[in-house]
C-alpha cells in the first residue's frame, strides 16, 4: 500500500499551527496571517523552485545595499505601495487635517534647530524659496513652538545624505511657530529626481517597464504635545511625474503652487537678489485625542 501525499494545505496548517502557542497574541495574529498569504501567493502564481530561489537571491542582495545612508527594504516598500497602504491605515484624520504622505529613505534625525526665516542651502542648490505658513489646530487656532522637520533635495536631484561633498545639515533643519503658529523658512524650488535605482529595486523597476522618478518636492515632518505627529510633503503643483510618482505618495491635497518673483521685487527674502520663489502652505495637525491614539510628539512615520 502506497503512503499517502502530503497535501500543500497540510503543510500550510502545520505552519500557521507552529505559532499557536506564541505569548504575544499581536505577534501571533501577524504571523500566522503572513503564513497564510505567502502561502496563498506561492500557491496562486505556482511559484517554481527557481523562481522562489532568485527571490532568495534578490532579498539577500537587498540586504547587502542597505546600509546607514541608503534603505533598499524601505525603498520596496515605497514602490510596492506598502508604505502609503500602511500610511492610510495608520492615520485617520478628522476633516481639515492635513493629509500625511510617506516618510522615505532619506530622513535623517537630529537636523539642526534654526531660527525663523533661516536658510536651509549650506552651499549653492538651485533657485531660493521662501516657504511660509503656520501651524494650526483643525478648530484654526495656532500651536505656538509646534516643530517643523524639513529636508529636501537640490537641484542636482540629491539629499545631503546621498552627496558625500555636500555638508551634513544641508537642506535639512528644524524650525519652531512663533506665537501666531507662523513659520517660514528659505529653501530651494525642488526638483523631480529618480529613486536610487542601481539596486534590487531599481531592477525590478526596469524589469517590470516602470520609471523611477518622483516629483518635486519638500518633505515636511510636524510635531506638537498633545497633537498627531504629521510626516507629509509639499509637491510642486507643475512638477512632471505627478501621475507616476514611483511612490504613490502623491495626494491632491498637498499640491501647492510655487509662485515665481523676479529680482528686485519686494518681499525678496534676505541675502536673496536673482529670481526667487514663494509658497504658503499651513500644515493643521489633529489632536491626539480627535483620532483616538495618544500623541508621540517623537513619531516620525
């Protein structure tokens, strides 16, 4: 008589089983469920040997190009969506809020404190903007010291931290609302630039017939006591690649126009004598309390 087979839902059921006694019922449930949709997906693409081995090979390879300044695993996540899929999940605001968008792989804590008005460029990055808005409640009210964290890239299509000539607190800083909630800052007009793509990812993307480009923009992290913290961008309303952000990060919401000055004109900010630009943009955080979770004022996703 021959032995039965072991059919592939048995070896599903043994391994979501292989957790059951897990103390940590969060753990638990992630996991088991994980199981059940690798599973499920190997079953529904018929996954080969070869095919799951070159994954293994591609992971691994991920894994290798990741170090302190560069995050291919976040970078998979970005352009596979997860990361603006667990975004919308993790933040329901209340109407009025400002919408968050992602984090990236380029943020690096600790940016320098400066004051109002200061300017992001420690050395030539492209043509200034003034940004400047405030820092508001969802009822309207100013949040006065609310924190703004801002980086951006220049117009070499770089962060400081992909530039090893550029200085470490370039176009990156932290600024404090005033009284009224207002803040402003100088920094450059952003321009598109394209994800690193000399890795795994910028494989998959050129395997699969997609571009890396995401469109310009300035990212923006805001925090208060007592209120969300909001990890957001400003996009640049005529920027290309708005439709096909590598990302998915865009949202109507967070377009802003970025209006042109000619030298000269008044309202120039100071140090400031060519073409320049303006954009106001308030950012309104909710409550810890309008979203049922306690405020973290040192989240920073």
């Amino acid at each position: 008589m021959s032995t039965p087979k072991t059919p592939p839902s048995a070896i599903t059921a043994a391994a979501v089983a292989s957790f059951d006694g897990c103390p940590d019922a969060r753990l638990r449930e992630i996991l088991q469920s994980l199981t059940r949709h690798l599973h499920a997906f190997a079953t529904d693409v018929q996954l080969t040997e070869s095919e799951w081995a070159r994954a293994v090979a591609v992971l691994t390879a991920t894994g290798h190009i990741t170090d302190a300044r560069r995050q291919e695993f976040i970078l998979w996540s970005d352009t596979l969506g997860l990361s603006m899929l667990v975004d919308a999940l993790a933040n329901p605001l209340p109407p009025g809020a400002t919408e968050s968008t992602v984090l990236g792989p380029f943020y690096v804590p600790g940016a320098p404190v400066r004051p109002y008005g200061a300017n992001l460029a420690e050395i030539a990055a492209g043509d200034p903007a003034w940004v400047h808005g405030r820092l508001l409640d969802t009822e309207g009210g100013p949040i006065p010291g609310a924190e703004l964290d801002v980086w951006q890239n220049g117009d070499d299509e770089l962060y400081a931290v992909q530039n090893p000539g550029a200085p470490d607190d370039h176009l990156r800083g932290r600024f404090h609302a005033r009284e009224d909630g207002s803040y402003a800052f100088l920094a450059v007009r952003p321009v598109p630039y394209t994800i690193p793509s000399d890795g795994p990812v910028g494989a998959m993307l050129e395997a699969t017939g997609r571009h890396p480009w995401r469109p310009a923009h300035i990212h923006v992290i805001a925090r208060a006591p007592g209120y969300r913290t909001l990890a957001t961008h400003l996009f640049d309303a005529t920027s290309p690649y708005l439709e096909s952000d590598a990302v998915f990060a865009v949202k109507p919401s967070l377009l802003r126009e970025f209006v042109a000055h000619e030298a000269g004109e008044p309202g120039a900010p100071a140090g400031v004598e060519g073409r320049w630009f303006s954009v106001e943009s308030d950012f309104v955080l909710s409550r810890a309390a309008e979203t049922h979770e306690p405020a973290d004022p040192g989240r920073t996703a």
